[in-house]
C-alpha cells in the first residue's frame, strides 16, 4: 500500500536533490575556470597573442574599391598600398617627404623636347617644352603573388578561363580557385593600368586629371567610350571582355619587358608625385580577364575585394563586413628598412631596424567594430595593436583625453601606450570672396587698399589659437601661409611668419593688439566698426554648410568680430546649396580646407592661382582671388624642379598672399596615431601609406601582457553562486521539514489506496 503523502513528499525531496547536483556540478566548472588566469573575452584565438600576426579594426564598412584606379578613399589605403606596388613611394622616415623608386629602380629625370622633335636641355624653360618623355626602368624578378588567374594546364593554357557558370557557381572567395600560379612584373602592366583609367567600364575618379597631362589619353578614353558603346543591348556583367592590350595610344608604351615610356604634354615636374600613388600601379591583363568573367562579380569576385598585386601583402581572407585578412606574399621580394630618417629617430628607436628586410609582420587581421567605445576598449585591453591603420584621429583624441585626465594620463602610461602626433600636409582657412565689392578685390586702387586692410584687421582679431585650443583640443598649429610643414617650400619660423598679422618677441609669434586691428579698420574706412560716409554698421556674411546658424564655433566667430563692433551674419544652407554659392562666386566668406595630394608646394598654391578660380573657370581657387604677379611667378614655379630658385619663388608667392590676405591662414591641423608597447617602428603620417610593410611586433611581451590586464574575476560569480546554494539548501531543509510532519500526520488521516 501507497499513501499519497509519501509519493508526493518522494518527488520534491528527489527534484531538490537533482536540483542540488547540478548547481554543484556548474560550481565545480567553475572553480576549475577559476583556477585558470586565461582571459576569456579575447575577440580572436588566445594562441594568436603570441604569435607574429597584427590586429587592427576598421569602423565603418569593407573597403568598398580595391581596384586601384578606383580606390580613393583612406579606409581602403591600408590594403591597396600594401598589396600593390607603384613605381615610386615615400620614404618612411625623412621630412619633408621624399620620393624613393619602389618598383622603379630609379626615379627617372624627364627628358624635354620641342613641338618639333628636338631635344631640348634639361634647365629649358618650362614654356618651350612640348613633351616631357619619362623613360622609367622597372626592377627585374618582381613576381606578383600566388593567383589563380595565373594558373596554367601542363600546355600553358590559363585553367580558370573561360569558365561556364556552373563552374563558378559555389565560388565566393579566391580561396575557392585551388590552382594558383605567378609571372614576372612587366612594364605592359603599368601600360594595362593606364589604359584602364580611360576605361568606361572602370570607375576612376583620376581620369580628368591624368588626361590632362598624358599625350592622347583623353582621345583614347572617348574611342573606348564608342568602343564599348557598340554593344549597348548586352547587359554589363555579360559583355565579353575588353582587351586593352588591344587598344592603346602613345602617351604610355613599354619600349621594352622593363622599361616604360610615358609622355606628359609640357613640362610638368609634378607628375612623378602621381607615380607614388596606385591608380598608376600594374594591373596584369590575365586578371583582368579572369574577373571580367560573367557570374564573378555576382560572386564578389573582382579587383574591388581580391586585388592582385606585387606587394609586400595579399589578402588571403575577405569577409564583407566581418573580417580582412592580409598575409606575407610568399613571392615578394623583401626591401630593407630605411637607415635615415628626420631628426629624433634614431633617439626614438625609428632607425634599430636599419638595413632589415621588410615586411616584419606576417599577418594583418582587420576586424570590424561598428562602436569606437568597443573598439577603444579591446584597444586598451591589449587585443589591438593599433585601433586602425591609416586613421590619424586616434592618437590626437588619447592626446587630449590624456591631458584632461589624470586616470587616463596613468593608464596609458602604465599600458606603454605610443601616442605620437604630427602636423599634417594640410590646411584649413577662412576665405573672402574676391569678387564680393566689401571683402574682396575692390574696382580702384583706393579700394583695392581699403579692402586689403579690412581683411588684414578681420585677420587679426580671429584669434585661431583659441580657436586651435577649444575647437582642436590644441591638436593644430596655427598657420601663417597655405604650404603646411613637410612640404618643400614651407618656411618654418621666424623666417615664415605672417608679418601682417604676428610680431616676433623672445623668437616666439606673437598675434598683433586688437588696436591694431581697429587702427586698420578706421584706415578701411570703417571707424568703431561703421561706415564712415554713412554710419552704417559693419554687417558681414558667413556661409555655412551646415544647415544652422548657430553652434558653438559660428557663436565664437560672431565674438571675434564682435570685439571690432563688426556684425557677423550666417547664412546657413544644406551643402549642396552652399556649393552652388561657392561655384556662381555669391558668398562672401567661407570655411574650406585642402588636404594634400602629393608634398609640392604647388599643390596647395595652386588653390590661389587665378585661372584655377571657381566661379570662372570651376577650379579650386574657392577665393577666386587673382593677383598678376602671383599668377606669373606660379607659372614659373611649376616648371622647376625642387632647388633653391622653386624655394624663393615659393616664399616670394606666400609673402604676396600674406600681404593680400585673401585667407585668414587658420590652421594646420595635427594628427597622430596610436600604438601599443609591443609595436616597433610607429610613424604617423597621412602621406606615406605603406606602413604595415614597416612595423614590428613582439608578440612575446602583446601575450604577457594581454594575459596580465585580463585575468578573469570569478570570485563575484562565486560568491553569487554560494548564495545560490545556500537558497538552495534552506529550500530543501524547509522540505524535509514538511515532509517529517506530513509522516508524523499521516495515520490519523491517510486513506488506503490499492495497488492493482
């Protein structure tokens, strides 16, 4: 006989129990957990820590253009100019920057001749040079890395072309194509990758440009346009390919397997900046062809997401918007590490490495963080080496979080963390229109002075230190021209101080009194800030892109002017609006910026050069300013090669536009970069763009430490699983209880139950 008591009372006392069993049980898991230091919230493999592989992040997507005659963006910098190879590069180390043959054995010396034919000599004037020839050896033995489009039968013919669809289908990564093969670097590739530039099927926001300067390339890129255009009815992705080593025109030839000839019409010194960049880097015509494949694309499969290069790297992994993977090119040839570098290096350990063959680092791991919170977070934990590569942001943002912060000044120095920052090829500026009649050029003598005065006093009392100090967290140095440090032609100071707006005392610039400025005003005609025929005050107008008329840098500016009883309008309008206004010559001032192409002087005053100006002729002279002898003298100097007759009559143009004042010369702006203690050779610069071929790592002391800044605590976890347990066993006490007394009960009331 059964009671239902004691059925009852069984079951809690044996739900309890097994209860019981598996909170110990995890308790025991966890104990052993405990007893490890592992950290456990590593984002990629704990074998990794100590192994020679770099992990960095990227924000905002995968890089959108790989091809190198499309890519133009500095998220995509990182892996172009690491997988493929110009023909000339920056040095990594000298400042200013200098240009040193990367696939090139030399960087070649144009050479000049007339509309005739005759050669002319080298120190010709620029205007009797038709054509400047630049005949560019290429290094021999340069093998591109391990790719199936070079892979070949045992009769030499290509294994992956042509494909039909089925046999792509399931194909989504270059992995996927197991055969792989290699060929030498030839100088035809540099002539496929020009000619790819004029290509209507190729996306290159270079085109315009080159086609300016490179013999017929703008004929040549309208007879593909009409080439391509003759099949319109066939849709893109199934049109057969075009084989540009078919189709070529004589600005860019290869004379023989290593040498290439390019003809630039005139005499352009700055054209071999443009060999430093990889839109001129090679292409391999047997790439192209195999991606031009229909069905690739769809698949993912392109320049754009697996490049094919001689560089140092190639990608060996590419998850969009997940994970890159760059991994040593088996095939690369090695270069060795530069033995000079600018002042301090050698101090701050920049030269150990003299004379070593690059790259040190055998794999890069890009992984994305869509949050910088995160990001800055595992960056401090130790899981990445660098936040992101390329970005000049960081270092300059942990400069100024250092400063206001004394726990966070503690941890970085504790961590070993590198902050270091640079002032930047680039300047930022408040313009005035020219052609506006109050702040620009002016009809008569008397005005032309009238206003250049007023401009001079509005440049004085914009206080850009302050500026630099509330707006930049003082990550910018105050300019005093448009060529920014590491450009040759900047002049440091006190030789290139804007006399106009700064006296020097004790060596140091010092920005001239607000007496000045309202002395300057009055002569302007505009005493105590009105006008002086009719009393009227000072109203001038700020154009802003912003779509507000009030934040806090357009309030400081309204103070600037303020302290010369002048009225700062702003008339904010959406971006398009506002460009409209800077291209018909209607705003009166206006905030822009230029951040170099290449390190010329002449890329910047180029920006003030009448004939560039935008309202008439839609070129980048934003001011529209035009002064006949800056224009004559930059007309000379763009046809000189750097020396010391280009360096006068660069700061002879900067005195002139210092004393014009069609800018107020704000600021150039810092950036830096921020490495771990573990990471070798750290340089920041947004001009040089192949750094990962340069740093080092000590995956030893990245393991160490890692594992020392995150050691689990469990003790808290412990402790709440000790409560838990503790519940658990007053719970099964208070059953036992209950159960006793249901026992002691039960004679008195139980009903007999038969068991059949």
């Amino acid at each position: 006989m059964l009671r239902k008591g004691m059925v009852k009372s069984g079951g809690n006392r044996a739900g309890v129990a097994r209860g019981l069993m598996r909170l110990l049980a995890v308790s025991l898991v966890l104990w052993v957990a405990a007893c490890s230091n592992e950290p456990v919230n590593s984002p990629y493999p704990r074998e990794d820590a100590a192994r020679n592989v770099l992990h960095t992040a990227f924000t905002q997507r995968s890089p959108k253009y790989l091809d190198p005659a499309s890519s133009y963006s500095t998220d995509e910098t990182p892996f172009t100019y690491s997988i493929y190879e110009p023909l000339y590069a920056y040095d990594y180390l000298k400042r200013p920057y200098q240009l040193i043959p990367k696939a090139a054995v030399e960087v070649a010396q144009p050479v000049y001749y007339d509309k005739d034919g005759r050669e002319l000599p080298p120190d010709v004037a620029g205007e009797e040079v038709a054509v400047s020839v630049y005949d560019v050896p290429i290094r021999p033995g340069i093998m591109y890395q391990p790719h199936p489009a070079f892979a070949q039968d045992a009769e030499g013919r290509a294994l992956y072309w042509p494909l039909q669809p089925e046999e792509i289908k399931g194909r989504y990564a270059i992995t996927d194509f197991p055969e792989t093969g290699t060929r030498e670097l030839v100088a035809d590739d540099y002539v496929y990758a020009f000619r790819r530039l004029a290509s209507p099927r190729v996306v290159s926001p270079i085109f315009g440009v080159m086609a300016e300067h490179v013999v017929g390339m703008r004929e040549y890129g309208e007879r593909l346009k009409a080439l391509d255009a003759a099949d319109p009815d066939t849709p893109a992705g199934q049109r057969l390919w075009l084989d540009l080593r078919e189709h070529g025109f004589e600005g860019v030839e290869a004379i023989d397997p290593h040498t290439l000839r390019i003809r630039v019409i005139g005499k352009y010194p700055q054209f071999r900046y443009w060999l430093a960049m990889t839109f001129t880097a090679p292409i391999p015509w047997e790439a192209d062809r195999f991606y031009s494949q229909p069905g690739m694309a769809e698949h993912g499969l392109s320049l754009n997401t697996w490049p094919v290069g001689t560089g140092p790297y190639m990608m060996v992994e590419s998850i969009i918007n997940r994970r890159h993977v760059l991994e040593r090119n088996p095939n690369f040839r090695g270069e060795p590490y530069p033995c000079e570098g600018e002042p301090g290096d050698k101090e701050a350990g920049l030269l150990a490495d003299c004379g070593q063959m690059t790259p040190f680092v055998d794999r890069v791991v890009f992984h994305l963080e869509k949050e910088s919170v995160p990001l800055m977070g595992k960056f401090i934990q130790g899981y990445y080496d660098i936040p992101e590569v390329g970005r000049g942001d960081y270092g300059a943002a942990m400069q100024v979080a250092a400063s206001d912060s004394a726990e966070k000044a503690a941890l970085y120095a504790d961590h070993g963390i590198q902050i270091h920052t640079t002032t930047e090829a680039q300047v930022f500026y408040l313009g005035f229109n020219w052609m506006d009649p109050v702040v620009g050029q002016g009809d008569t003598p008397e005005q032309q002075e009238r206003n250049r005065k007023l401009r001079q006093a509005l440049s004085i009392a914009f206080d850009w230190e302050q500026f630099i100090a509330i707006f930049l967290n003082d990550q910018g140095t105050p300019a005093h021209g448009p060529v920014p440090p590491g450009v040759l032609g900047h002049q440091p100071l006190p030789e290139g101080v804007n006399t106009q707006v700064y006296t020097m005392e004790d060596g140091r610039p010092k920005r001239r009194s607000l007496d000045d400025a309202r002395q300057l005003l009055a002569e302007a005609g505009y005493p105590g800030g009105r006008d002086a025929e009719t009393g009227r005050p000072l109203i001038l107008h700020f154009d802003s892109a912003g779509g507000m008329g009030s934040s806090p840098m357009l309030d400081w500016m309204r103070r600037q002017l303020a302290a010369l009883n002048i009225q700062l309008e702003v008339r904010a309008t959406d971006y398009n609006r506002f460009q409209d206004k800077m291209r018909n010559g209607s705003a009166q001032m206006f905030m822009w910026g230029w951040v170099a192409d290449y390190p010329d002087a002449e890329n910047f005053l180029f920006l003030l050069y009448g004939p560039n100006a935008k309202a008439q002729g839609g070129g980048e002279n934003a001011s529209n300013y035009r002064n006949e002898e800056f224009d004559r003298l930059f007309e000379e100097m763009r046809f000189l090669d750097d020396g010391p007759q280009k360096e006068a009559l660069v700061h002879r143009m900067v005195e002139i536009v210092q004393h014009d004042a069609p800018w107020m010369f704000g600021y150039y702006p810092a950036s830096g970069g921020a490495y771990q203690a573990w990471v070798g050779n750290a340089k920041p610069s947004q001009m040089v763009r192949n750094t990962l071929q340069y740093y080092r790592l000590d995956p030893a002391l990245r393991a160490e430490n890692v594992q020392k800044w995150n050691r689990p605590v469990w003790w808290p976890l412990l402790l709440v699983l000790a409560g838990v347990l503790a519940g658990v066993w007053l719970a099964w006490r208070q059953v036992r209880r209950r159960e006793a007394a249901v026992v002691a009960d039960e004679p008195a009331r139980s009903t007999e139950i038969p068991l059949t």
